[in-house]
C-alpha cells in the first residue's frame, strides 16, 4: 500500500488516473501469490512501485498528485 504524504490517507489501490491520461480508463485489480497488487489497466498489466505512483497517482483523498509513500512494510 502507498500513503499520500499530504493528506497520510493510505491508498488501497483504488488508484486514480492522472488527468492528462487519455486511455479507456478500463481497471482491473488482483492479487498475484506474493500477495502484490497487480494492475490491468486498458490491457497494460504491471505491479505498481512508487516510482508508477508518483508518475502516474492522483490521491482520491485530497487530490494532491503524485505525492506517495510506502505505508507499513519498508523496503
Ligand atoms: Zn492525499
């Protein structure tokens, strides 16, 4: 999980698109064996790390972009 560090909501991967993205905006979300988020979004499936989030993540919260953290588990 990724923390939004203006808001500290912690963002259970009901990610938000940037604005500018200008795709179908077609989300999937599962889980592989390692327990790690994996995406599908308009066919393009990847396991989101903060460098995807900070590029690419608008806090549903407060709306601050690209401002994230790992929450819990450091790596
Ligand atoms: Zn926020």
């Amino acid at each position: 999980m990724f923390v939004c560090k203006n808001c500290k909501s912690i963002d259970k991967f009901e990610l938000m698109f940037s604005p500018e993205y200008r795709g179908e905006k077609h989300l999937e979300i599962n889980y592989n064996d390692k327990n790690e988020i994996i995406i599908t979004a308009d066919g393009y499936t990847f396991v989101p790390d903060l460098r995807f989030m900070n590029e690419h993540a608008v806090c549903k919260y407060c709306g601050q972009i690209y401002m994230w953290d790992y929450e819990g588990m450091k790596r």
